[in-house]
C-alpha cells in the first residue's frame, strides 16, 4: 500500500468518525452531558461517537485511531491499540491527579 493509497484511508476514516459522532449527537443530544473514562487513551470523554469494543468503550478519537489502524493493517484486534497506548493512559492519569490536588489544596 502506497502512501497515497493510506492517505485516502486516512481521510476516509475521519469522516466515518466525524459522522459517527454527529449521527449520535442528533439521535441524542444529552450524550455530550454524559461522559465515560476512554480505555485506550484514559480521557474522560462525552460518549457521541464512542464505540464499545468487546470490555473496552473508546472514545471517538481513539475509534478514529482504531479504525484507521484495523484498516491499514497496523493492529490486528482491539487489544493491540490498548497496550499501544497505555504511556497515553498514565499521563491522563497524572493529569488529573495534579488537577485534583491543585483543587484540594485551594
């Protein structure tokens, strides 16, 4: 597969997400009041556009990274981009951990 042959699937990709995310916000637009922990990237995150991947949900930029690796054959299962992302995870971690002593202590 060519660079430019990814490029297109890169894109393609993004507009399945995009109008993932924008079908869910019409059907319901309380989903972006409710939001979820994402297992990949560790974000809290509002559920338009999530998806749930057997014990995983993943929020719509990680759908989007799931999707575009399934589809240029970087990861095989959902696993995969989990462990691949778990630096992502911990710094989300520490992040909210400064913010919740920084409110604490003030």
């Amino acid at each position: 597969m060519d660079k430019k042959e990814q490029l297109k699937i890169i894109e393609e990709m993004q507009q399945v997400a995009a109008q993932m995310r924008a079908d869910d916000i019409e059907e319901n637009p309380d989903c972006l009041n409710e939001f979820f922990t994402c297992a990949a990237c560790g974000q809290s995150k509002d559920y338009a556009g999530s998806i749930k991947y057997s014990e995983y949900r993943l929020c719509n930029d990680c759908v989007l990274l799931a999707e575009t690796g399934f589809a240029l054959g970087k990861i095989k299962n959902i696993q995969e981009l989990i462990d691949n992302m778990e630096d992502r995870r911990l710094e989300a971690m520490c992040d909210f951990i400064k913010t919740d002593e920084k409110s604490l202590n003030n």
